[in-house]
C-alpha cells in the first residue's frame, strides 16, 4: 500500500491515537521508543537521537545543503519504513517513485510523526526517524503496523516542488 492511499486512514487514526482511543482489551500498551527493541540492521541507536517535546527521535544521517524544508513547502522525498523487528514495510525505493506531499498541514497529509520529522531537512539530506504510536498509526494500528506500535524511518529529502 502506498503511503498516499492512506492519508486519511492516517489522519483518522491520528486523531484516534490523540484522542487516546484504543481499539479493544487487547491492545498492547505503547512502549517508550527508549526502552522498544530495535534490529540491529536498522542501526537505530536511540542515546544519539535528538527527541523532540512531542516524543519523536530523530537522528541527522547526511545533513544535505541549502534552504530548510518548512511547513507549507510542496515536499519530494524518498523514505523507507521499517517495523522495529526490522521488517521493511514499504519503500518509494523499490518503485523509483519519491513521494510529494505538501508539509506542515493542520491536519497532516502524513502521519505527524513523519511530517515534523521532514520540517527543518535540507535538500539531499538523510534522516532517521523513530516515531512512536502517537505519531504514527497510535492505538488502532494498521496492519502489518501493530497497535501501539514505535515504527523507524529513513528519510531523503530530494527537493521542494
């Protein structure tokens, strides 16, 4: 499933995980992204990761040149999502096609986790990202994507558009 087919699924499950609803008893509790379990091939290495006051962890792989990416910039990047058990989940990588999305809406064109881990970017710069549940896809999951679930991005950010 492609990224932008579900921007309002995303947006709804947002607001649910904001509005801390959960699906049912059997949801599992959201485990801090500091204490989660990460594969070792993500490289995910949270004690060199900044965190921002909304919770997500973000780390500066190649930092890129030029202008900022800030809200109301039309967006090109690349991105990869992996499950924290590293599964790759999706990727604009195997289909050569960057994803475009117009960045800083209210509400989100993306998860928020991913819309604010994009803001600040520089043009061919490299981010990874660790976005927990209430960033992401919150109490209601989306499937392969458990509830409750942290998730782990790489991010390119190729231009503005």
């Amino acid at each position: 499933m492609r990224l932008t087919r579900s921007v309002t699924a995303v947006a709804a499950l947002a607001l649910l995980a904001a509005c801390g609803l959960d699906t049912g008893p059997n949801v599992p509790a959201p485990i801090d992204p500091a204490s989660d379990t990460y594969a070792s091939s993500l490289n995910v290495d949270i004690s060199k990761m900044t965190k921002t006051t909304s919770g997500l962890y973000y780390r500066d792989l190649a930092l890129g040149e030029g202008v900022p990416a800030m809200a109301g910039d039309s967006v090109q990047v690349d991105y990869t999502l992996w499950l924290t058990n590293g599964t790759k989940v999706q990727s604009t990588l195997d289909n050569s096609t960057p994803f475009e999305f117009l960045l800083g809406q209210n509400p989100p064109h993306v998860i928020p986790g991913f819309d604010e881990g994009v803001q600040g970017m520089l043009p061919g710069g490299t981010r990874q990202l660790v976005i927990p549940p209430q960033l992401a896809w919150g109490s209601a999951g989306q499937s392969p994507i458990q509830p409750n679930a942290n998730v782990v991005f790489q991010i390119t950010y190729l231009k503005k558009f």
